[in-house]
C-alpha cells in the first residue's frame, strides 16, 4: 500500500443504521485525522462515481462489490465486523487492496455471555425460572465453576478474554491456536487436532472459531462424542461450525447437559427446529457480540491501524485471505 497521507475516506453504512453512527463517525476520524474528507453513502447510488478515495470503511453489506465498482480507486478497506467470512462470496477483488477487520470488538460483550451461560446451567437459573412462574419453592443443590474445566475453541481475541474473565472463578482454562503458544490465563495451549484427550476433561466447551472452510461443521458427532459426559457446550461462533443435530443427539444421550446457543446453520433459526423445544438449550437470537459500544470500539481498532500505517509499521488486524478470516 502507498505510504501517501490518507486525505479521503468512504463510510458505507445501511441509511437507518447511518443516521445513528455519523456524528459519531466524524469525531473519531477528525480526532485523528484533522484534514480528512469524510464521504458517507448509504447506498450504491449514494457512493461517488469514478472517484478516488484512500479507505473504504464498511459492514459486510450486500452491496459492497457494487459500490467498490463504483470507485476509480481506493487503497484499504476497514471492515467494522470481527468476522469476514461473508466476503468470500462477494464479487469483488480481494487483492486489490489492504483489508483489516475489527478483530477485537466482541471481547467483553461475548467472553460475558459465555460467563453467564455457564452460570445459567451451573446455577440452575432456567429452572428456577420454570419453578418461579408456577409458585413452587422447591430447593435443589447447585454446583460451581471453581475448578472446572473450560475448554476454548480459538483463543483469539474473544477466547482470551473468556480466559481472563474464568481466571476469575479459578477455573481451570484449555484452548486452541493454529501455532500453540503459552497464553496469559491458559493452562494449556494445544493444536485444534491434539483436542481429543481435553475434551474428556471438559465441563464447558465454548466455540469461538471464525466460518472457514477448515472449520465447517467441525463440531460434529465424532468430535462431541468425545467429551466428558454432562458436559455444556457454548456456541459463540459462527453458525456453520457446530452441526445442530450433533447437539441434539448429544443431549439425547445425556452427553451434553446443555448447550447455550447463540448462532445457527440457519438463521433466523425456522420455527419448526426442534431446537426451541428443549428445555436443556438457551437460545439466543446471535446477540452475544451487541454492546452499546460497538461502533466506539471498531473505530478504536481502525486507528490503531491508522497509526501502525503512519509510522511505516505493519496492519495490526490485517484480514488472511489464506487462512479465510
């Protein structure tokens, strides 16, 4: 990428969600960026034809290869989501320009809901909900995280701040990276492929893997089979990567104690799945990485970005298209 300043940038943004973010758009970027040209379109229509401009910064929106086709140029594309597996699909040229994501955003707001999914089962929450609506004072012994095991698919930036946050109710914490390597808050770092022997020392597995074509349907029958019985699975990821009859089979045979979801092979989730009928599921509409700081924090890791850019350093949430995210 030239090291030219960066004069002009592009925010795209759907025309209701636009209204909402553009005040806030303009002082992030103003803050450090003092002389930037800041365009905004909420539609292909709306992008400036056969124009130059230095950053596009943009949702995964549909109509993304329609606008970038719109522009004579542009450098570097900053996506405002974590996760990009939407743009494989898109008609557009990857090579073209720098990508970056906002890897980072969904820390706190995810790794919390997985803390509190673990402790909706580990705490009996949901049945002391179904108790409370029918007036029945019944006491039940409860269990605790101290000293459980919690077993984390991917331990990016979502994973290790699931780590740090389990540290705190001294659980005892597992995860995977592609390259292994020792991680604050982790007990053992392994290879996705070395999982095996983990899993049967699993109380809760928590999925926080990015939609790759090496990470479809992963978290099949084969590899629930393998967990420690009365286990709780938490699905963070991406809907694609754990297969929903597996879950269900599982938790037929009593394999998984529950399974806290909040992502889906198909979303919305059809009425008609047999997933809404269990009682032993927490189902959520995938809204484990909303927070009303969103926007505030991808900004945040597109200057980061910014400043690695200025002082001639390396993209710091730069998007692999080998690896797919």
């Amino acid at each position: 990428m030239s090291s030219a300043p960066i004069r002009r940038v592009l925010y795209l943004q759907k025309s209701e969600v636009l209204v909402q973010q553009k005040a806030l758009v303009i002082e992030a970027l103003q803050s450090v960026l003092p002389e930037v040209e800041i365009l905004f379109a909420d539609s292909v229509e709306a992008v400036p034809r056969h124009e130059k401009v230095d950053v596009v910064i943009t949702p995964t929106l549909p109509w993304l290869p329609a606008a970038l086709a719109q522009l004579y140029d542009y450098r570097w594309i900053h996506f405002l989501s974590a996760g990009v597996e939407k743009i494989w699909e898109m008609d557009f040229d990857k090579t073209r320009a720098v990508m970056t994501k906002s890897s980072g955003v969904h820390g706190a707001p995810m790794s919390e809901y997985a803390i509190g999914a673990m402790l909706y089962f580990t705490k009996q929450f949901g049945h002391f909900h179904n108790q409370a609506k029918q007036a029945l004072w019944q006491r039940s012994w409860l269990d605790e995280l101290t000293g459980k095991q919690l077993t984390v698919l991917g331990l990016g930036h979502i994973g290790q701040s699931l780590a740090q946050r389990a540290k705190a109710f001294d659980m005892q914490v597992v995860g995977t990276q592609r390259t292994p390597r020792a991680i604050a808050n982790v007990n053992r770092v392994v290879a996705l492929k070395n999982i095996g022997p983990e899993l049967a020392r699993t109380d809760f597995l928590v999925c926080c893997l990015p939609l790759t074509e090496a990470t479809r349907g992963l978290v099949d029958d084969e590899f629930l089979n393998q967990l420690k019985p009365g286990a709780v699975l938490i699905d963070i990821s991406r809907g694609g990567v754990v297969k929903g009859d597996a879950v269900l089979k599982s938790l037929n045979t009593g394999l998984l104690k529950g399974a806290a979801l909040d992502v889906f092979e198909q979303q919305p989730l059809p009425p008609e799945s047999p997933l809404w009928k269990r009682e032993d599921i927490l189902i959520t509409p995938h809204v484990s990485g909303t927070t009303p700081h969103y926007l505030e924090r991808a900004l945040a890791v597109f200057v980061d970005n910014l400043h690695a850019f200025q002082q001639g350093k390396s993209f710091t949430t730069v998007v692999n298209i080998n690896a797919g995210y």
